[in-house]
C-alpha cells in the first residue's frame, strides 16, 4: 500500500492493475493492501492466481511477488508485440541485480534486506524478541 502510494501518479497513465498473486505463497497483507490501495485512489483492479493462460494486455499494469510470472508477463507482451513500460507496466517485488538489467531495469517494491539484516542481528545479540515493521519502498525503472 505504501509503496504504491508514494508514487501512485506514475500509475495513473494505465488503466487497470492487476496482482499476479497465489494466496497460498504469498501473505495476505499484500492482497489487503493491494485491494486498499485502489480502493482509496479508484484504480480499477483484478486479482488473479498465476498468468498462466491470460494474455497482456495495453493499459495493464501487473504487480507480480514471484518470479516465474514475470518472465511469463515479460515473454507475453514481446510476443504481443507491447512495449513493457510504455503499453503496460509491470511492478515485481524483491529488489536483485537481475531485475537491475532485464528490460533495461523492473521497477520492484522491495524491503531493506541491509535495514533487515541489521535489525535482526541486533535482535539476536541483545536477546530481544519483538515484531518489527520492515519498510519498503518502491524502486522506479523502465518497466513502469
């Protein structure tokens, strides 16, 4: 929700966005957060589990937690002849060098891996058990 919300102008170009997301792998704070978001900015929507059968389509942004989708979505739209960016967007989670460089960069919601792994190391050396908010932030490249 967040992540989206800081920058949800550069959403605005598109029409529909759609979350490529399995319930069963994923945690439902992101389908809840994903359904708030466009609930609050009138961004039509849809929820769908794989992009196994569906074709990309112009005007569509997809936001996509596993990687197999995206390479999916990716194969799709060169095959459709859609530029990735200009004609549909796509937003992928968990920031990695690859995402840096395929398509010239994939725009991706990511945690603080280094912020994390701070946290969690602190945690350990002092004993302390909470539950923390790890933030996220999206990372704008040529797929939105």
């Amino acid at each position: 929700y967040n992540a989206l919300k800081t920058r949800n102008y550069l959403l605005k170009k598109y029409s529909k966005l759609i979350l490529v997301i399995s319930t069963i792998n994923q945690p439902m704070g992101m389908l809840y957060g994903f359904e708030d978001f466009c609930a609050e900015y009138s961004f039509d929507h849809e929820v769908i589990e794989y992009f196994n059968t569906r074709e990309a389509k112009k005007g569509e942004v997809y936001i996509i937690p596993e990687d197999r989708d995206l390479v999916r979505i990716i194969k799709n739209a060169k095959k459709n002849k859609l530029a990735i960016g200009k004609d549909l967007g796509i937003i992928s989670y968990n920031d990695t060098p690859l995402k840096e460089v395929v398509e010239n960069g994939v725009t991706t919601i990511s945690t603080d891996f280094i912020g994390m792994g701070k946290l969690l190391a602190e945690m350990v050396l002092s004993n302390a058990i909470s539950r923390i908010k790890n933030n996220s932030s999206l990372i704008i490249r040529d797929t939105l």
